[in-house]
C-alpha cells in the first residue's frame, strides 16, 4: 500500500500563504495585540518555532522522554517573553 503524500502539497501550499502574508503586513500590524499577552509578530515566531522544533526532533523521542514532553511546553512560553521584546523588523 502506498504511502499517502498529499499531505506535503498542501504543507507547500500553506507555507506560501504564511510567508506571502508575513511579506504583507505592515510594522503596526506585526504590533497589533492577539489575545492578552501576544502580538501578531509573537504568533509568528511561535509558529516558525514550532515548525522549525517538529522538523529538528523526533516525535518518538519526545513520546519516551519526560524531560523532553516538559521541554516541548515550557520552552515555547519561556520564550514568548523574549520575542514581545523583538523589534518587529
């Protein structure tokens, strides 16, 4: 049975549409607040963060690892603090 790959089409697809929109927005709207804490910049860097830590590590580790599952949580809110403080470009 062969292995499902339209998944990677659409991950292209979708990739495009981010980065087109990222490319879009102006410096107040990288500032513009998304719920209490973040801004539209912050969910960005949130999303490349994750994106960039899926494509790093192994979900199988992660599964095994207790240190590892604290890490795969804790890391991204620790850092949502130091990326408020980024200049937006």
């Amino acid at each position: 049975m062969a292995l499902d790959r339209s998944f990677v089409e659409k991950n292209r697809a979708s990739t495009t549409r981010i980065r087109e929109l990222a490319a879009s927005l102006s410096d107040d709207d990288l500032k513009r607040p998304v719920g209490e804490h973040w801004t539209v910049a912050v969910a960005l860097a949130h999303i490349a963060f994750w994106d960039r830590r899926v494509l790093g590590f192994r979900l199988n580790y992660w599964s095994k690892s207790v240190h590892s599952i604290c890490a795969m949580w804790c890391v991204p809110c620790t850092v949502a603090n130091i990326w408020m403080r980024l200049i937006v470009r």
